[in-house]
C-alpha cells in the first residue's frame, strides 16, 4: 500500500499518514493482525521524522484501530461490532456532526447529504484504488 | 609490478568517472534533482558529455606527460612509487574541480528557469516495499570471522614455530619488506584487524538495511528497482569484499606461520587477482545499479513532483538531514551510498574502525 504525503500542506504530516492508513484498512489494503513497518523503517523510508510517524502511531492506538505490542510492533487489532455509546461511538458521532453541521450551514440539502455518504461508501468498499 | 598496477588502476578510475554523469538516477543532475520533464534537458546532456571529455582528456594528457618524463629522465623506484601516487589524485582533484562547475552551472540553469516551482511536492512510499528488499542477512557476514577465529588459534597453537621478525608490510613484488619484534600481541595483530573490517562490514550491511528505501512519487516503479538492486548489490559487493579480504589475510598470517608455504609467484600473483577481482566486482556493481530502472522514469507527473531534496545535500555531496533516521543515503553523484552527516552514529560506525586499526598498528 501506498502512503503518500504533501509536506507543505495545512494538514499536519501525522494526520496525514493517520489518515491514509484510516483509509487502507477500511478499503481492505490492510487486513486484522497485519503489522505495519517499524517506526524507524517507516519514517526512514517515508523520509520523515521519528517522532511524526510514532505520534501517528499512538494516535492510531487511542483510537482502537492498532495495538502496540512491545517488540512485535504494531499490528491492526481486529473489529467487532462497534457498541452504541462506546468511547469510540461516541467521538465517531461527535466527528460525523461537526461534519454534518458544517454541510447543512453551508447549504447541503439531506438528500445530497445522503448520497454522498452512499458514493463514499461505495467508493471505500468497492474501488480498490 | 608497480607500474602494471598503476596502469590499471588509473584507467579504471578514468573510465569510472567518466561514467559517473550516466550511472546516478537519471532526475540528479551533478548533484541537483531535476523534474523529469527536463531530466532529458539538451543543455544538461551537453553538461555530461562535455565533464566526461574533460576528465578523459586530462588523463591522456597526465598520462602522456608521465611517459614523456619516464623515457627522459631515468626515475629512480622512489620517484615512481611518488608519481604513481600522485597521478590518480590528480585525476580525482581535477574530476572534483569539473564537477563543481557543472554543480554550479545545473543550479544555476533550474533556479533561472523556476524548474520544478509552484508544482504540488510529495514524498511518498510503499508499505510492502520492505519485504522485497534483498540484502543478505547478518550472518553470512558473520561466517568470515570464524575463520579469523580458526587463524588466531592456529597462530597461538604454532607460536614457537614464528620468526623472531612478524612482517608487517609486503611490497609490490610480493615479499615483505617491514617487520616488528615477536610478541604475542603482533603475532596476532594482522588477523585482529581483519576481524575489525569484518565487524565493520557487518555492521554497515545492517545500517544500510536500517536506512530508508526512498521511492520518488512520479516514478515510483522506476525508483523502487534502481533501490532495491543498489542495496541487494552493495550487500554482495561488501560480502565479496569481506571474503576476499578474509583469504588475502589468512594467506599472509599461514606465509607467517610457515615461511615456505607458497612460491613466489603466487605470493606475486594472489594480491595481483584480489585486486583485480575488487575492481571487475565494482564495475559490474556501478553497471548493475546505473542499469537498474534507467528506462522506466516517466517523464509525466503533470502538477505534481517529488520532495525538493536540494536544501539538504550541501554542494550536492554532504547529506544533513536531521529529520531522517537514515544512517546511509545513495549518493548523488557517484554509485553507492554517502553517510548522512547529521546523524552522529554514522560517524562512529566509518571512522570507528578506521581509529581502532591506527591503535593496533601503533601498538604492534
């Protein structure tokens, strides 16, 4: 799988491999119980600090996507059913209103609210890309 | 011998740096990274071809002055010991002096024409890019100094049977010519540093596979086989270099041992085809990796472009980069790796080795 990130953009280099790898596991590039490169070998090759990709990491942790397990690494835990008023749920519908707040302010109509979720879930479940 | 040795070795480095210019990734330019719109730029091709004939004209003409000299003047072994020396630095410092140029004239050439200016950079790489990776691993570095370990018992064991006189230095002909008193210590003091380079090769061979593999955004594929093929060659480069090194040294300590072991000639011959196996072992190396990817660079990537590295190769050259935890980084200009000065464990690990050889020659 490929990361690719933009060292001059507004979004912090952290966010933006947390982000892509977000993307990877939900478009299936990376499976449950698949490690992801050391921390070292990671910013080496991406060419970028340490402590960037290792904040990514953790921040991967707290979200309960990955597990870091000493001297294995990191591995990408596997996902049950998410639990109505989990922690997790919970920011999920705090993350999607901020979202959704933003969409109806600036005049996104539900219906075209609705599609979009449709196309983007479409996109992330078909479009191995 | 002294001069078959020279002629090789001065046409060798003829040929290598006039290949230089053609042998790096095609998208750095005498050290400056080009889009690779303009990687095929006339004026750029103009710059190689014309540093390639500055250096083969400067080694004719070094060369033909060094004939007309010898048949002139009659050199004493001394002189030509000096000169034979002296000519292949020459060629190199004058190789440097054009490059220099040629840097100067490259960034120049992209500053004044805004190359690569207002397009979206990226740095990028492959999470599976890792397990494609070649280099040997650990321990076949490790096999070599077992043998060192099977010499120094055997110097131990066959002790009595030393000259009072350990050599310390062989000359061109073969035959030693400086020696040290006999003690435990210098009878055992060849083969210890032939324990520190096979440590060191160790060593390197796992800081390059710890060093990232980049990869370049718009030729990704291209990028990822000129990487991949440079670590692979350079692991079985130095683990050639680690085995020819282990027999050259284990030849000399057993002609220690047992004075009369091997002729003349072969005492002649055995230095003569190390080395020339070393420089055919190079040449396949720098071909192997100048070859790696060469035709697969795209020459699109409309809008988009690869990280501007220049800010952190100082003259094209010197790689300070406090942000990677590369040790090793490919060179710019030339084929193989350069250290990348702003992490200081690189330090330790090149000169370390080269600090603990001075220490055992000064204490044998």
């Amino acid at each position: 799988m490929i990361i690719q990130i933009e060292p001059q953009s507004d979004v912090a280099i952290y966010k933006q491999i947390t982000n892509q790898l977000i993307e990877g596991i939900a478009r299936g590039h990376l499976r449950h119980g698949d490690s992801l490169p050391s921390v070292r070998a990671f910013a080496a090759d991406l060419g970028v600090n340490m402590h960037t990709v290792n904040k990514s990491y953790h921040e991967l942790e707290k979200r309960g996507i990955i597990k870091i397990v000493p001297k294995s690494g990191a591995v990408i835990e596997a996902q049950t059913k998410l639990l109505q008023g989990s922690p997790h749920a919970e920011r999920i519908q705090h993350e999607l209103k901020t979202v959704i707040a933003e969409a109806l302010v600036l005049g996104m109509k539900t219906e075209q609210l609705e599609q979009e979720l449709a196309m983007i879930m479409e996109d992330l479940k078909h479009n191995k890309q | 011998m002294t001069v078959t040795i020279f002629l090789i070795l001065y046409f060798f480095i003829t040929l290598v740096e006039m290949a230089i210019p053609y042998l790096v990734k095609p998208t750095i330019v005498f050290g400056v990274s080009v889009p690779e719109k303009k990687m095929r730029d006339p004026r750029l091709l103009k710059f190689k071809r014309r540093y390639s004939l500055t250096v083969l004209a400067t080694s004719l003409v070094l060369f033909i002055g060094l004939l007309v000299w010898g048949i002139q003047v009659n050199s004493t072994e001394e002189t030509l010991i000096l000169i034979t020396t002296a000519a292949p630095f020459a060629l190199l410092f004058v190789s440097l002096a054009c490059y220099v140029y040629f840097h100067a004239k490259t960034t120049q050439l992209k500053r004044e024409e805004k190359w690569g200016e207002g397009v979206k950079q990226l740095q990028i790489t492959d999470l599976s890019v890792r397990s494609r990776d070649e280099m040997l691993p650990w321990y076949l570095f490790a096999l070599p100094m077992l043998v060192t370990l099977g010499i120094i018992a055997y110097t131990i064991v066959h002790y009595q049977q030393l000259p009072n006189q350990i050599p310390t230095h062989w000359g061109p002909n073969g035959q030693p010519d400086a020696f040290t008193e006999k003690n435990p210590f210098s009878a055992i003091s060849s083969p210890i540093m032939l324990f520190i380079m096979q440590v060191m090769f160790l060593v390197i061979n796992e800081t390059t596979k710890r060093s990232g593999i980049k990869l370049s955004a718009t030729s990704t594929e291209a990028s990822r086989v000129r990487q991949l093929t440079l670590r692979k060659y350079t692991s079985w480069f130095m683990f050639l270099t680690s085995i020819l090194i282990t027999m050259l040294f284990s030849f000399l300590q057993l002609m220690t041992v047992h004075e009369n072991l091997l002729s003349e000639v072969m005492m002649l011959l055995i230095p003569f085809a190390f080395l020339l196996i070393l420089l055919l072992g190079s040449i396949v190396f720098a071909v192997k990796v100048g070859k790696a990817g060469a035709d697969n660079w795209v020459q699109s990537g409309d809008g988009v472009g690869d990280f501007d590295e220049d800010q952190y190769w100082k003259g094209g050259l010197f790689y300070f980069n406090k942000n990677d935890p590369s040790i090793f980084v490919e060179k710019r200009f030339g084929v193989g790796w350069t250290l990348n000065f702003a992490n200081p464990i690189g330090y330790f690990i090149t000169f370390g080795p080269i600090l603990l050889i001075l220490i055992v020659t000064y204490f044998t």
